[in-house]
C-alpha cells in the first residue's frame, strides 16, 4: 500500500496530478460545496436494515461522512481510526449532536463487515453507547450504483485495481442538516475543535471552500518487482515508519544530553571567582596540637 501525498494549490494541480502513478491518476477530489446529497438512495446499514439517506438529515442535525471499504489495509483504517479519535476528543455526542456515517463504496463488502467495524469504534467510545448513538454512527454496505452516485454526488474519485483493492484519495466531508456540502477535510487528521467548528458552520449552512494549498492522499498498492498488487510494500512502509521514529528519537535524546552538558559547563562558569580561587589555593597543614 503506498500512500502519495501531494500538496495541490489550484493553479499547479493539473500539472502534479498529470505527474502520479498511473494507479492514482484521476482520482482528485473534484469538491462541490453546496451540492446535494442523493437523499433518496437507499443504503444497508450495519443492523442489515435499508434506510434511505435522507432519513438522517430529517431532524436538524449536521452530518460527517466518509467514503471508505472495511477491507482497505491501510488508509481507510486509519482514517475511520482518525475519525473515532476525534469523536473521542470532540464536545459534541454522536448520534445527539450530529450523525457520523461511513459508506463502503466495495459493493462486495457484506454487513457483517459493517457490523464489525462498527462494533469495534463502539466498544472504544468514551460515553455510554445509548439507542442514539447506535443510530447515529453508522456504518453502511451499498449496491455499486447507489454508492456510485454519492461519490459523484461529493466529487469523490475511486479506482477498482486488478487485484481487487481500491485506489482512492483520503478525504471526509462535512454535510448541512438539509443534506448539502459543506466543507471538505484532506488527509488523515481531524483535530476535535476543528471538526467542531466544521460542524457547527454546516448547522448554519455555511458553505467553505477550501484556501490555499490542500494536501492530497491517495492510496494504491503495488510491488514493482512482481509486477502485482502485494501486502509487502505494506510491511516495508512500516518498517521504514519505525526506523524513522527510532532514528527521531536517538536524536532528540542526542540533543538533550547535550544541552545537559552545556548547562552543567555553564554552572560551572558562573561559580563565583572568590570561591573557585578559595578553592585553588593550596592548603596549608596545621600543626599538630602538643599532648604533653
């Protein structure tokens, strides 16, 4: 699994993207800000119910949606991860406040994946998993048209591989209470206050457009040397990954013993000079005391 990055400020994001492999290619984020969800595709939920989109955006709450399938090794783990971290940190409960729901766009996913998935980011929770919350953080399977058209519906890109994974860029949307788009956030971090006011724009039906440079994710797997898609790369990427943190670690102890080091010196120049020269000078015997 290979994750490429690229930073993609309007002007130079054709020409970065015409510059990605061939598994990632196309896959940009086409964002569509104030358009509206397919409120009447029927999706299965991780209960093995049908429910229609709309039914979540009927009571006046935001929404934040992910685009992701329970078997990507990597990215897609690591965003539903992300996501459960922020929910964790985040004054705002799940299911109360706003909806939380995730789409697998694999139509061979089964509910059992879902249910699974869900089950997992419940038992870590950190508040009481009431009938709201269940309801409200939702994991769902989907037949390939459905999910097809809300991924059209938000601009999301995806690409089925010869091996049966997915390559795909790394992005959750925040959606209006009347089930439009509000703001999309890249990459793999969603930090609690800001996916608070993320939220609480979308209640407003503020509509934001991304500024500046944003950074692009995609996902793709393949091994160069077999000429086929492998969980090896996976395993060389975690390898490199601790290296690095070992290596960043040595460093950053390197350099606080160091600065012990210089501190200890300094001490030891700002002793005063009455006391260093007490300390240098020779010492002279006394004379025993006569016993006599």
């Amino acid at each position: 699994m290979l994750m490429l990055s690229i930073a993609t400020p309007a002007a130079r994001a054709q020409k970065l993207l015409a510059d990605v492999p061939e598994q990632a290619q196309g896959l940009d984020i086409e964002e569509k800000v104030g358009n509206t969800l397919p409120l009447d595709e029927v999706f299965t939920n991780a209960d093995g119910k049908q429910v229609r989109l709309g039914d979540y955006f009927k009571d006046g709450k935001p929404a934040v949606l992910a685009l992701v399938y329970y078997k990507c090794p990597v990215i897609c783990t690591v965003m539903m991860e992300k996501i459960a971290e922020s929910l964790q940190d985040l004054d705002l409960t799940v299911g109360q406040d706003f909806n939380c729901l995730l789409v697998s766009f694999n139509p061979a996913e089964t509910t059992q994946d879902a249910s699974g998935r869900r089950e997992a980011y419940l038992a870590g929770y950190n508040r009481p998993v009431t009938a709201d919350v269940r309801a409200g953080w939702q994991f769902h399977t989907s037949q390939a048209a459905a999910v097809k058209e809300l991924a059209d519906a938000v601009g999301f890109k995806y690409k089925r591989l010869e091996n049966g994974e997915y390559s795909h860029p790394a992005c959750i949307f925040v959606i209006t209470p009347e089930g439009k788009v509000s703001r999309y956030i890249y990459g793999f971090s969603y930090p609690a206050r800001n996916l608070k006011l993320s939220l609480l724009d979308a209640t407003e039906g503020k509509l934001v457009k991304s500024v500046g440079d944003r950074l692009l994710f995609f996902c793709y797997m393949y091994d160069d040397a077999t000429g086929t898609y492998t969980l090896q790369v996976i395993r060389v990427m975690q390898i490199a990954g601790a290296a690095t943190v070992i290596g960043l670690g040595g460093l950053i102890g390197l350099m606080i013993l160091s600065e012990r080091v210089r501190r200890r010196g300094a001490n030891r120049s700002s002793t005063p000079a009455l006391a260093r020269a007490n300390d240098a000078s020779p010492r002279v015997e006394q004379p025993a005391a006569n016993m006599g």
